[in-house]
C-alpha cells in the first residue's frame, strides 16, 4: 500500500469520533495580557456562544447515535454520560468557567432549559465540520443558521450579543469526510484552502451577527492522536499528518489576520493553539507549571479490546468490549481522538495568556 493510502486510512479511523482544533497563536492586534480575573476588566463577558465539533459539543449530539451517550463517557463529571466526547468537562467548559459563565445550553435543549439561556448557547455537534463530513448533524453554517434564527426571533439582544464571545472549534472532521470519499493526495492543500476560506466566511458572519469576541482553535496536531500512534505503541507522532496539520494553521493565521485588520479595534479574532499547547503536553508530560503529570500522554485511557471496537462499545449481548484504564486524571487522552477533563485542564493551563484577550 502506497504512503498517501496509509495516510487516508489512518485518519478514516478518528476522524470520524473527532470534532475541532490548532496550531499558530495570532494574538488579537488591540490586544495585551492582563491579570487572571475576568471581573476586573472593562469588557465583561455575559454570554458564551460556542460552535463547531466534539472538542466543543456538551450534549446535541442525538442519544440513539453517538458514543457520547455511552457509559463510561462522563465517568468523572458529571458522573454518567452527558454528551460530552470525554469523561468530564471539554473546552467549552473551561472556556466558559473562563469568562466568569455557567456552561451554555446545548441548542437541542434550549426548550426544557430555557432559564439557562441567559449564559449563552451551545450549538456544536460531534463529527461535524465546516462543511458535510460523515455525519448527518448539522454542519457550522448550518449552526450559525440556528444561532441568527434566535437572533431573529429576539431571543438575543444586540446588547447581549456585545457582551458576548464565540468558540469556533474545527478538529478536522472535514479531512476525515475527503479521505473517507478517496480524495487525492494531490488535492488535499486545495481542500484544505476552501475549507479556511468558508471558515473565514463563518467568522466574518458571527461577528456580522454582533459577536465581537471570538476564539477560534487551530488544527491540533492529528499526527499525534492515539489512532495515529497506535502502531509505535502510543510514542511517535506521524509526520506527515502533523504536516498538513500545519498548512491548514498557516491558512488559518492568514485568515484571522485579515478579520483583525478588517474590523474594528473593539473587535478580537484569536487562534487557540491546540497544536502548541498539545505538543507542550506531551513535552512536559504534563502542564508547564509541573502542577499535573501523565506517564504517557499520547496513550489513552478507554480503548477497545481489538480494532473493530472502540470506547463505550458493547456486543450484542450488551457485554463491554473496551478496556479503561484506573485513574482517568492520569491520562492526556481518554480515547482515540478526545482529551480526559484532565487532559483538557493541561491545555487550558497552556491556553491562559491568549484567553486574556477575551476578556480585556
């Protein structure tokens, strides 16, 4: 089997599960760091908008159909399955813990929870991307069709969307989608151009829609994921994802640069670098400050007992075929694609300086 076909099928296998993020910081261009606590600054965030994959989705996904759902996922918050792709809070949850927020609603359940409207609204999916991948969940122009509808209806304020910010996480589902339908290997930068571009457009139009606070995640680095790794036993990283991991960031540095420079200077486009904060990660084996540490960062805690399973599956008699590992805080990732809770600790440990441009 020639290269470009190891590659196609090696990222087939997590792209599926996947959903978002990164890899070259741009720092807002009005922007400066500041202290840690988002109630002392002038701009005080009231509503968190958040749209995009499974690093961002906190329950839409529909119950009947993804892993989500499954126990063991939610293990350690909020102790069942809640939709999250971890066994605990994402990055939605520590954004919003962030800008002084609760969690937002996921959009299917803005009915039954409408008192929780007030801090804003979930609408990513799981497996989702910029465009059509393989999933039949709505893609992020259709998300932000649900969020103007809202709009339109009055169910958000002008005023509540200035004092709001967006998350806009992109994990590479996109990718996934054209290797699983045997896109070539020679047309895989000009992909990669239209996906940034229509990225672009889904930017420029939240903040058209009033939000001027919005972070979005670059690519993180899907070379090292464990559905990548797996064959060096969860050591070694595959160079050539990670590289075309870093056009797509390229791309992306461009673009919100542009957004920057296009809008006005109480406006804020900025990158969260998954790819840095990721290989800072497994670097360290841990956050930067020493404060949280894992044996092996690139092997995950909840896997299925042979390949054709996978984290949360059962067979036909409802017998669990995966293996999950003691303690769940001692793992980066919790299975082929996603964080653990404490995974996504480390990385928002990595993540503080850019955050402050949020909120200033």
């Amino acid at each position: 089997m020639d290269s470009n076909k190891l590659f196609l099928n090696s990222l087939i296998s997590f792209f599926f599960l996947l959903s978002i993020n990164l890899s070259v910081l741009v720092s807002g261009h009005h922007g400066h760091h500041q202290g840690h606590n988002p109630h002392l600054f002038s701009f005080r965030p009231t509503k968190l908008f958040v749209f995009g994959d499974s690093y961002s989705d906190t329950g839409n996904n529909r119950k009947s159909e993804a892993s989500s759902w499954k126990y063991p996922y939610g293990i350690t918050f909020p102790g069942k399955p809640s939709g999250r792709f971890s066994d605990g809070r994402v990055l939605t949850d520590f954004l919003a813990k962030f800008v002084g927020v609760r969690s937002p609603i996921p959009y299917q359940w803005r009915k039954v929870g409408y008192k929780h409207l007030k801090y804003g609204m979930n609408f990513a999916h799981g497996g989702t991307g910029v465009f059509n991948t393989l999933v039949l969940d709505p893609n992020m122009t259709v998300q932000i069709d649900s969020f103007q509808k809202l709009i339109n209806h009055s169910v958000y304020t002008p005023q509540d969307l200035k004092s709001s910010v967006a998350l806009v996480t992109v994990a590479g589902n996109d990718y996934a989608a054209y290797t699983f339908r045997n896109g070539s290997a020679e047309g895989f930068q000009p992909f990669i151009t239209s996906v940034v571009k229509q990225l672009y457009v889904n930017l420029k139009r939240i903040h058209d829609l009033g939000v001027k606070k919005i972070a979005v995640t670059a690519l993180e680095p899907l070379g090292c994921l464990p559905s990548s790794t797996a064959v060096s036993s969860f050591r070694q990283c595959n160079g050539t994802q990670n590289s075309l991991v870093s056009f797509h960031n390229l791309l992306l540095q461009q673009a919100v640069a542009k957004l920057n420079n296009e809008t006005s200077k109480d406006s804020t486009f900025l990158i969260l670098d998954l790819y840095a904060s990721f290989m800072s990660v497994f670097k360290n084996k841990g956050d930067q400050l020493g404060s949280i540490k894992f044996e092996n960062p690139m092997k995950p805690c909840c896997v299925g007992i042979s390949s054709g399973y996978s984290c949360g599956s059962v067979d036909a008699n409802g017998t669990k075929m995966y293996s999950i590992c003691e303690e769940p805080q001692s793992a980066f990732f919790w299975d082929n694609a996603h964080p653990t809770q404490q995974g996504w600790q480390a990385v928002y440990s990595a993540l503080q300086a850019t955050l402050q441009q949020l909120v200033y």
